[in-house]
C-alpha cells in the first residue's frame, strides 16, 4: 500500500488475552486522529504509527498489514491520500 499509514497498539490484558486495535490513513497524523477518535482512552499510551510503506522492511508492519483485508487495501490505494480512513479491534482470548 503506497502512502498509507497504521496507528496500532497491542493490549495483553493479564489472564484475558490480547488486544490490537489498529487505525490506517493516508497520513501519520491522520491515522493517530483517527486512533484517538476510536479506541478506548487507556490504549492511546501505547500507540505507535507505522508506515505501510515497508512491509518487506519491518516484521511488524507485515503482521499489521495481514490484519488489513484485501478489499480494504485496495479502496486506500486506489483513493487520495485523506480520503479513506480503516479502524478495527481484534481480540484473541488466551485463557
């Protein structure tokens, strides 16, 4: 995805699983507003804003964007920059 940007953070909620909840826009500031407008309060700490750019760069990135669907990635690239905005959560129970 060119020119797309993840603000994400992992939550390893003790006994109960972990959390990803995972913002993507076409700018760093973008995908942090959007973050912030989403996810609950006490995740915003431990945001970090990736670019998408460097999947093959960064193992992160990688596990980031397999959490992107196929469809969702092309609308946002195939859109400008701003235009298209992605929020999701996923929750795997550990216990």
């Amino acid at each position: 995805m060119d020119k797309c940007f993840a603000a994400y953070c992992k939550y390893y909620a003790t006994g109960e699983g972990v959390t990803t909840v995972l913002a993507v826009a076409g700018t760093p500031e973008q995908a942090r507003q959007h973050f912030d407008r989403h996810a609950p309060e006490f995740l915003r700490g431990g945001m970090t804003v990736v670019s998408l750019c460097t999947v093959n760069a960064d193992p992160v990135v990688a596990i980031i964007s397999t959490m992107i669907p196929q469809p969702v990635q092309e609308t946002l690239t195939k859109n400008p920059p701003g235009t298209t905005k992605y929020y999701s959560e996923f929750h795997f129970n550990l216990a």
